[in-house]
C-alpha cells in the first residue's frame, strides 16, 4: 500500500492511514464513507463529507444487524477503539447484546416522569398516605431528583437527602421520606425500570417516638390571638379543628361534609390510619366551628383548598406564621393531637377514654399520655393513705390504765 494509491475500504487501520483518509465525496449519495479494520473483526470507520472520523462496531445478533459507536478518532485513540470493540465483541461471544446496558439506560424515564406517570396512579389505587406522597414528591423530591434519570440516582444521593431532611425537620420526618423513595424504586425495579433499589442499605435515623409538646393554657391563649390576624382564615379554621378534635392531620384535611352530621354531632372517617373507618364524637365547640364554615358548591370539603373541588393541601407555612406571632416555639402541627389528649386527661377523661377519642387501635400507643394522669394518682393515693394512718393511730382509750 503506497500513499499515492487510494486507500482500500478493508485495510489494517493505523493512525497513518486514517490520518490520510479524505473527507466522503460531497457527490457521492451515502452522507459517510465506511472502512473495515482487518485486524478487529467488527471494527469500522464511518468519515463524513467535512472529514470527521467516527469509530463503530458491527455485529449481527439473532439475523439483524446493528451497530455501536465508540467515539470520534482523535478524541477516542485507535488503541482504545480496538479496545471497547474486543469488549463488545467478548460480550457477543458469551450470548448477551452488546447495546443492552445502553438501550436500558436510554429507555430508563426521568425521576420526575416515573413518579407522575407511573408511581402516582399505582399509589392512588393501593395507599392511604396517596395524598401525602404526591405532597412530599411536590414539594420536595421533585424539585431534588425530578431531572435525573432514574438510574443515575446513586445510594449516596439518598444518604444525602434523607440526613438534608433530618436537618430540616425531624428523624421522623426523613425516615417517612425515605419510605416513600424506598417504594417508589422498589416498584421501579420490579416493573424492571432500573436495575437496583438505591434506599437498600440506606438506615433509618432513629426516632424519639417519646418526645410530645403540649400547649399550655396560656400558650392556648396567645395562638388565638394570633389566629385572629391571621389572612388565611381557611387554615385557621382546620387548626382549630385539630385541637378541638384530637384528629391526625390528614383525617381533618379529608373531612367532607357529606360526612359530617351537625344533628348527631359526629364526623364519619371511611378510611383512617388503621385501615378502619370510625365515628367521631364532636364537642360543642367543634361543632360551632363547622356552622361557621360555608359549604360550597363546587367543593364537597370541609376546609377547602385554592384549587376548585380540592382539599386545603399544607397548612403548615399558616401554621409557622401564627407561632411567630405568638410567640410559641418548638410545636409541630401533629402536637396539637398530643395537646387535645393532654386537655382531656387533666379534664378527668380515662385513658381509656382518650384511646376511643384519638383513634387509636391499641391501648398501647395510648400508654404515652399515661403520665398526665400522675396527679390525679397520686391524690387518689394519698386519699388511701390519709385513711390507712387514720385507722393505725392508737385508740385514746387504748393508753387508760388498766
């Protein structure tokens, strides 16, 4: 072979003779030259009509033909394109395609895409906690992860967000994030959208399941007062609602008023954290609020959101600014639960009691308020012991002389 000669299409590809090789005739009809390296079977070289070189490897599997592109000459070395064509070409000989890793990676959706698309609809026929997801996924994760393709999302990302969450809020908080990342990639992985579950391994914080704020009386006081100049009156309503009642917040939140019997005084939960439904006794006061709320027409909930037909969706930036202007710091929206069962513990009620009002399918959960009731045991106690001294005192006429 002689540099006045034209090149073959097949020959023994060296950096020489492809530095030599001409930009494809601009006449020609192809859009690209090919050449074949003699040496790597597979191997070829498509040159475009402005002189740009491309490698590319061409098998056949199962009788059609494809191809991979390794890179463009000059930015991928001749060596290494023998390289990853001699990789390919192993891949081939044990049975597997070549390109499948890379059709699963370019078939793989958006975080963002998989979320909406397809782990929303599956969590609205099989979750209660729907709403919340498709809240935390709006709200948070959406705005993290919704660009990335899915299986780019590495277990050191999660790490990351679920300590950022921590920090944020609370334990609690993150691990319930953390949840919801768990079963959206688990779901992912078994609809075979990726290829592992990046939350395996990733471990919970460790929640301080004991740790209950409730508000004072006079705390009580100051969060109406505040209330009053709050502008969103929609939110106040739905706090107060959650205080008079004890109801966890999305109960509250999903409350219609085809449910709500002001007759009766109850509130009907078709679906609550149990996966019971249950009636819920309402006080004088609740009730007073629900009359002052206006049902609408295009809206079936008890406290409505901006969107027509929908619910209030997040009190919680109302929330923040009423304890700012009260004063009250280091309360969440769920202690106003923990504050309704403190009030009726100090008010007498059993804890028993206290169980039926909160909803709760177990006594032992209702255990965590049982130290409210020390007072009242304890002057229950000293009420037995101020009889037992008095019937232990020496009778007066025990001492008269015999």
């Amino acid at each position: 072979m002689t540099t006045s000669s034209p090149i073959p299409s097949r020959f023994k590809f060296t950096q020489k003779l492809i530095d030599q090789l001409p930009p494809h005739p601009k006449e020609a009809r192809a859009t690209e030259g090919e050449y074949t390296d003699t040496e790597v079977a597979g191997l070829k070289l498509l040159v475009s009509k402005s002189g740009r070189k491309f490698f590319y490897f061409r098998y056949t599997l199962n009788g059609q033909k494809r191809a991979a592109k390794l890179g463009e000459y000059g930015a991928l070395a001749l060596a290494e394109a023998r390289k990853k064509a001699l990789e390919l070409r192993y891949q081939l000989d044990q049975g597997r395609d070549p390109q499948a890793e890379k059709t699963q990676a370019q078939a793989a959706p958006s975080f963002a895409d998989f979320a909406r698309q397809e782990y929303l609809p599956y969590a609205r026929q099989h979750k209660r906690s729907a709403d919340s997801d498709e809240s935390k996924l709006r709200v948070h994760l959406l705005p993290r992860f919704g660009a990335q393709r899915l299986d780019t999302i590495t277990t050191r990302d999660i790490q990351l967000y679920h300590g950022e969450i921590k920090t944020l809020r609370c334990p609690g908080t993150a691990n319930r994030h953390l949840s919801l990342l768990s079963k959206l990639f688990k779901l992912a992985l078994q609809w075979e959208r990726v290829a592992k579950n990046p939350c395996q391994g990733v471990k919970k914080f460790r929640e301080n399941n004991q740790r209950h704020r409730y508000l004072s009386q006079e705390e009580i006081q100051r969060m109406f007062r505040a209330m009053a100049m709050e502008p969103n009156q929609i939110v106040v309503a739905a706090l107060k609602f959650l205080l008079l009642t004890g109801l966890r917040k999305e109960e509250a939140l999903q409350a219609r008023w085809a449910h709500v019997d002001l007759v009766r005084g109850t509130l009907f939960l078709p679906d609550t954290k149990s996966g019971k439904s249950r009636y819920v006794v309402l006080n004088p006061a609740a009730l007073a609020l629900l009359q002052e709320q206006a049902p609408r027409d295009e809206n079936p909930f008890v406290f409505p959101g901006r969107i027509p037909g929908q619910a209030l969706n997040n009190p919680h930036k109302g929330f923040k600014r009423i304890l700012a202007a009260a004063g009250i710091e280091n309360l969440r929206i769920h202690d106003l639960r923990h504050s309704f069962a403190s009030l009726a513990v100090n008010a007498g009620a059993t804890l028993y009691q206290v169980q039926h009002l909160l909803g709760h399918a177990s006594a032992q959960t209702t255990q965590r308020y049982a130290h409210l009731t020390d007072g009242a045991l304890r002057e229950a106690s000293g009420a037995v012991a101020t009889l037992v001294t008095q019937a232990t005192k020496e009778d007066p006429a025990s001492k008269a002389p015999a």
